[in-house]
C-alpha cells in the first residue's frame, strides 16, 4: 500500500488562500461605498380627507332597534 504524499500540502493551501483573498480583494473593490453617510430629511406630508373636516355617524344595521 503506497503511503501519502503530504510534502505538498502546505504549499496548496497556503497558494489556495492566496488566491481566495486575492479574489475577494477584488470583489469588494468593485462595490461602491457612500464616502459620507447622512440622514436624509423625512418630511411628511398631511393630507385633509373629508372625513375629518365634519362628524359623521356611523349606524350599523345589527345595532339599530327592531
């Protein structure tokens, strides 16, 4: 039974994380980052609805007498 040859490893993961941080380098150079965050101003804007400029009433028909 032929014994494994492990004088090689080292150097395969060493060049394998090389190459990951490498590409990952490169991937996150290409995203483009807010150089100066800010909150933008909300404003919120009332809108009148018809309802709210008079009373109305609200009759249900089950809570009208018989």
């Amino acid at each position: 039974m032929p014994q494994l040859d492990t004088s090689t490893w080292l150097t395969m993961i060493l060049s394998m994380f090389l190459a990951l941080f490498i590409i990952f380098q490169l991937k996150i150079s290409k995203h483009n980052f807010y150089h100066n965050p800010e909150l933008a101003p909300t404003k919120t804007l009332k809108q009148n609805t018809p309802w709210e400029m008079k009373w109305t009433k609200i009759c249900l028909p089950l809570s009208l007498p018989l």
